[in-house]
C-alpha cells in the first residue's frame, strides 16, 4: 500500500477531464484507423503507427498522469499494469491510486537501456545525406508483386526504382529499417547496424529514430504522461506521411505528392523537411531522457 507522502493526488473531476481531452486528442487518429479495419481496407502509410508498433490503439487512448501523481476515486486503474492503492485517509479518497516505486523498480533495466540509446542519439550530429533511401532499398530488385505494398504502383517502375539504388550512396543507421532491406540491397548499405549496438548507430537525422520517440515513450507507460506519448505519436505521425512520401511508390490517389529524391529539387526538399523534424524531435528526446534520469533517481 503506497502512502499519499510525496504525491500529487488529482481529484476526480480534474483527473477526469484531462483524460477525455487526450482520448478526443487521439481519437481523430484513432477512429480513421479502426473504421478501415472493421471495413477490411488497408493504408500504406497510417497503418504503420498500429501495426509496427506494438501499443493498441485502446492503450493509447487511455491517459496515465505518470509516476508520482495519484489519481482519486479511480477504481477502474485498480489492477492496472504498474498500479497500487494509495492507503486511504481524512484527505485521501478510497479507490485512490498512483503508480507504485515497487514497479518503477522492476523496470530499471528497461529505463537505462532506453537512457543509453536516447543519450547516444542526443549527442551525435545528425546525417541529412541518406534521402529516404531505406525505402528504396526494401524494394530493391523486387517485381512490382513482391513488395511491401504491393497494391501501389512503382512511381519509376522496378527497373527505374532499381537504377535509383543502384546511383546512389546508401547510409542506413537505423537496424529496424536496414533489416528490411532487400538481400540484394543489404550490401549496398555503407554501414551494419545490428539488433543490440543501437546506441552505437542511431543519429537524430534519422526519420525512424524520429518515429520511434513514440515507442521509447509508450514502453515507459503508465511511468510517463500519456501527454509526453500523444506528443511523440503526433510527431511519429507527420514523419511517416514523410517516409512515404519519399519512398518509390505512387501513392497520389490517396492525396501524397510525391518528394522526388531523385532529383535535385526532391533531395532539397526531403532535407529541408529532414532537418524540421529533427529539431520538433530534440525536445521530446531530451524530455524522455529528463523522465528516465527521474525514474532511475527513484528505481
């Protein structure tokens, strides 16, 4: 039983209204998404931020204040993943909550493996020469069938997309978009990031390292505000509109201009677009470190 010491304890009605603010906050992304999947329709670029990441939408959806805040009269969080009773008292209502230093505890290995990574990231300079080409590369030397998104086109076709690769210098440094390359593309990569030396690659330039801020942030849920999780998944969200817009498929028909890396202006373009997302990234990277050095004070 946690005590009220050291606690901000939120009252019901405040409590209450913040999460119905982050539930309509995320449900203009939520919704979209679980419409096409009852309806069976699949999208080459939204479905990416629930189908590659692991958080459901209905984890989402649901606010958590983080580690030192309790929540009054909240008996549906009883049971919840991380959560304890606070012990009940002349100013503590029953059913309050919060987030237990037992669970921040058992969560230290996780804290301090993302706190390398995100540090690591922080200090590096970002690369803004690789163009997208990830996603170049995941297609290289397939028939226009065999790819990911097989129900779009090829802008260039396979030959033209092939050719695309083929010209240019391929500088991968993010492990979950380079082990998606092609085999035949896997070479062409000028570096080996490897599935457990990501702190040793990873660099803020990178549109993936970017969009994972998200998962970073909801893997240290229900420890961190779902307001730091929603900030990171809104940007996870405008990077992959990016991604794909860059990428060889034409996905006009859904409304995407193409960014056309394969052209000067193209190239401009994607790193003009590469460097503002890297500076929306740099504070919600220094926040998720600020919440681990606090979580590890306590763990």
């Amino acid at each position: 039983m946690t005590t009220v010491a050291d606690l901000s304890v939120l009252p019901a009605e405040r409590w209450r209204e913040r999460a119905a603010a982050h539930a309509a906050r995320v449900d203009r992304y939520l919704q979209p998404h679980l419409a096409r999947r009852k309806a069976g329709v699949k999208h080459p670029v939204y479905d990416f931020l629930f189908t590659y990441y692991s958080y459901r939408p209905g984890q989402l959806r649901r606010w958590h204040p983080g580690f030192g805040v309790a929540l009054a009269e909240a008996k549906e969080y009883t049971g919840l993943k991380g959560y304890a009773p606070v012990a009940a008292g002349s100013s503590v209502p029953r059913h309050t909550v919060t987030i237990s230093r037992d669970y921040v505890t058992s969560q230290r290995p996780l804290v301090e493996s993302l706190h390398r990574l995100l540090t690591a990231t922080a200090r590096r300079p970002g690369n803004f020469g690789c163009f997208g080409l990830h996603e170049w590369a995941m297609v290289y030397r397939l028939s226009e069938d065999q790819t990911r998104h097989s129900a779009w086109p090829l802008r260039l076709g396979s030959a033209g997309t092939d050719a695309v690769v083929e010209q240019h210098r391929i500088a991968c440094s993010h492990f979950d978009a380079y082990r998606f390359f092609t085999p035949a593309a896997r070479p062409l990569n000028t570096l080996s990031p490897g599935r457990d030396d990501r702190a040793e690659f990873e660099q803020p330039g990178c549109l993936h390292a970017g969009m994972d801020l998200y998962k970073h942030a909801f893997r240290l849920s229900p420890m961190v505000s779902s307001d730091l999780v929603a900030d990171c998944f809104e940007l996870a969200w405008d990077i992959r509109v990016l991604d794909m817009r860059a990428s060889p498929y034409d996905l006009s028909d859904l409304g995407f201009e193409p960014v056309r890396i394969e052209t000067p202006e193209g190239k401009r373009e994607y790193v003009q677009a590469q460097r503002t997302f890297t500076e929306r990234a740099a504070p919600l990277r220094q926040r998720l470190i600020a919440e681990c050095e606090r979580l590890l004070d306590v763990a």
